[in-house]
C-alpha cells in the first residue's frame, strides 16, 4: 500500500482527508506523460485513503488564478476522462462532505487550505505563473467571500513543489517577486513554496498555521515527478483534499 503524504498531519485534523501521491505511486495524469494505467493508479493510492476514483474532480490547469465553487453535481468530473474536467480552472473549492477535489502537478506547487469553522476546504495549484497572479491569496479570498472563513483561523499545507536549490529564473523576475528569490554566484532562483507562503501570510494566514514539507521535486527526481528535469515525458503526482463524509 503506497505511504500517503498528509501535508494537514501536523494540525491534527480529524476531519479532512489530504494527501500527495509519490512517483512510486505512478502517474496520475490522463493527459500527460504515460498514460496507460492512470486510472488503475488513481484507483489503487486514492482506495488506500478512503476515496472512491469515481468521485474526484479535476480541471483543465491553465496557470491561471480562478478559484471555482464545487458542487455536489461536479462528482466525477475529470475523473475517468480529461475532456470532461472542468475549463480553465486552477483552483478548487468546496464545503461539501465527501466530495474529493484534486490538482495534478510535476514542480509546480498544491496548496492544501482548510477552514475549520465553515468547514470547507481548496486546493490550488500555483507554478510560478499562478504565483505571479497571486492564487494563494486569490483562494483565501475565495473561501472568505463564499463561506466568511477567517484568513488567521485557516489551516494550509502544501505538496511538494521545485525549490530555489534547482529552479533558475531570468533576473527581471525580481521585480515580480519581491520574496522567494535567492541569488547564488550571480544567478536567481526560486522557491516557490516559499513565495506561496509570504503571499498567504501578507493576506492574512497565520505563519504557524502553514505547513511546509520541504520538498523539492527536482533534487528528490527520484521520489517524485519533475517537468523541469524529465521534461514531456514526466508523469504527474496527484494532491487530493476532501472533508470527510
Ligand atoms: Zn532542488
């Protein structure tokens, strides 16, 4: 049984079940890298925390910043097939039990959020471009103006993502990122998890309320699938959130 990685473990949260798939785990996407047993992939780590592959909905990532409402008439969708994933959407949210939401990534980063009083949960996915528009903080707003939720109360960890040890970026990106930059022997680099959380903490999250598993895709290519190191070829490692039913 492949070992899921809860990144809400540490705040103790009875109610929610989250989690990122490994590379051993297989690829989860059915539109890029290998494709073949997507599904059976899905079925088999998805079954080991309790969520029917069914039942997952998924969107079209476009690097974007839209944060969608999920409905319990959304069940399936992006679940057997990618047409039928939901348009141009790069964050997911819902206050319904039971409802899986997922986002698929290799170097880009999921965002897991939790609000404890609604509850409700979203899962976001920001690669540098979806950081650059701020998706973090677009998803805290999302959850305040649909469900009230309160940045200081919200619970957010986050997947595995490629860190400043290996992603190189032009120098204009200084002035886009005015956080998460590190300069090493005249070259600029990124981390992008690190600029997701300086975004969330400026809209409002609280610092020891996110959680950060420290883990880079490309130096650990071995765990985990990384665009920038396997190129088209990669697969991509599922991050799964959904409040109990
Ligand atoms: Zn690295």
């Amino acid at each position: 049984m492949p070992e899921a990685n809860n990144p809400l473990e540490k705040f103790r949260i009875s109610l929610v079940t989250s989690a990122f798939s490994k590379r051993e785990d297989g690829n989860m996407s059915l539109s890029y890298g290998d494709t073949k047993h997507s599904l059976e992939n899905r079925q088999k780590f998805l079954s080991s925390i309790g969520i029917d592959y069914k039942n997952i909905v998924g969107s079209k990532q476009i690097h974007g910043k839209e944060v969608r409402y999920i409905k319990d008439d959304y069940r399936g969708k992006g679940a057997l097939n990618y047409d039928s994933s939901i348009p141009d959407t790069d964050g997911l949210m819902t206050d319904r039990k039971g409802l899986p939401l997922i986002i698929l990534t290799a170097d880009c980063l999921s965002v897991f959020i939790y609000d404890p009083k609604k509850p409700a949960v979203a899962l976001l996915h920001a690669g540098w471009r979806g950081t650059l528009k701020n998706i973090a903080c677009e998803g805290v707003k999302a959850l305040q103006e649909k469900f009230g939720s309160s940045p200081q109360r919200l619970f957010v960890g986050f997947g595995p993502s490629i860190r400043s040890c290996c992603f190189e970026v032009e120098k204009d990106f200084k002035t886009d990122f005015p956080f998460g930059l590190v300069v090493r022997d005249g070259r600029t680099y990124m981390d992008i998890a690190l600029t997701n959380k300086q975004q969330l903490i400026n809209c409002g999250v609280q610092e020891k309320n996110i959680f950060d598993p420290e883990i880079c895709t490309f130096s650990q290519n071995q765990d985990y699938f990384s665009f920038r190191k396997e190129g088209d070829k990669s697969g991509r490692m599922i991050s799964v959130i959904m409040l109990k039913p």
